[in-house]
C-alpha cells in the first residue's frame, strides 16, 4: 500500500568540494541553472565547496567569484590545470586546490609548491588523467571522483593505495542534477576507504 511521508532536506553527505558553476562560463558542461545559489540552496552535502576553473575565474573576476561563495556560506576552492598555472594559484586567496596531475614532472612539482602554503590539495580524478600515484606527495588527498571513477578499473588503480593516502569524495557537478556521489561512494565502500572531511560545515 502507498504511503506519503514529508519530503526531506537535510544533507546526506559529509562533504563535496568538487563543484563547478557559471563562474566556469567557458565549460561546455556548465549549464546556466549551475549557480552558486543554486548549489546553495540544494544543499546537498553538510560540507560544500566551490572549485571552479582557476583559468576562468582567475584575474579582475576573481574577488567577485569569491565573494559570491562566501555570500552563500561555501568554501572558496579552484581547480587547477597543471602545472601552468602555479603561479597564478598561489597568487589567489582559496582555502584549497584541487588539482589536475598528469604524469609529467612538473606537475608533481606543482602539487608540491601548492601543498607548501598549507592549503589541501586534493588530486582531481587520477585515473582518467593517469596521475602516477607513487609520485604523489604522501600529504596530497586523492579524490573519488563521481563524474568519472566508473570508466576505470578503480580497483588496480586506487585500490593499492588506500593505505598511503587520505581520500575525499567529490560529485565534480557542473550540473544540478549532478549534486551526487552515490558511484563514488559505492567504489569507497568497496575499497573500504574512509573519507576525510576537510573543513568544517557553514552554519547556513
């Protein structure tokens, strides 16, 4: 027999500080419903934060984009593409990186450099860029990464080092209806991963 039940809101998930908004304008992904509002009022994790594209928001938009996330309560975070724009990272006020590591040299110098402001560093979807893990700084956090996580063997590529490095989950939503980890959490569970949350939440 069908029963009704009051909808629910309150937050399922501990943290996600993978998410992308309209402050991304130059993702193709990106929708215009993504805004920081919009992400704000799902409310979807008790932990949220907001990394867009260093590369678009980086220069004169900058304050604005963080002040529009501190508007909402959410933490300030970018992500960074490589090793080319180090530089620019440290030059922004956020309180983390995530970080895209390919396997080059340089960028896991980069991670370095990034890691000595003190700021987590989150590596951003290892499989799919094929980050060699074993070159990673041990401090680095690996992400779990919804959008992605599923087109890789997750068990030979994470599986090995659940031991070595601390993990987070992140939805990598540049959609609203993307506001979910259930893949990633899946694959932690199986690895028997326990996420650290890196921040504590607003009180919104």
């Amino acid at each position: 027999m069908a029963t009704e039940s009051p909808a629910q809101r309150s937050p399922s998930i501990p943290q996600d500080l993978h998410i992308h908004t309209t402050f991304s304008n130059g993702d193709g992904a990106i929708l215009p419903e993504q805004t920081v509002a919009m992400v704000a009022a799902v409310g979807h994790a008790k932990v949220v934060g907001i990394s867009d594209h260093l590369e678009f928001v980086y220069g004169r938009g900058f304050d604005t984009y963080r002040q529009e996330v501190r508007r909402h309560k959410l933490h300030v975070g970018v992500e960074v593409n490589g090793h080319d724009w180090i530089d620019d990272a440290l030059g922004v006020d956020v309180e983390y990186y995530v970080y895209h590591c390919r396997d080059v040299a340089a960028d896991y110098r980069g991670a370095e450099r990034l890691l000595a402001t003190g700021r987590p560093v989150i590596i951003a979807h290892p499989l799919v860029l094929e980050t060699n893990l074993a070159r990673v700084p041990d401090s680095c956090f690996i992400e779990i990464n919804n959008r992605y996580v599923w087109r890789s063997d997750w068990r030979a590529g994470l599986g090995p080092w659940v031991g070595r490095f601390r993990f987070v989950i992140g939805s990598d939503a540049h959609q609203p209806h993307w506001l979910n980890q259930n893949v990633a959490r899946m694959v932690a569970a199986a690895l028997g991963v326990r996420e650290t949350v890196l921040f504590d939440a607003w009180d919104r």
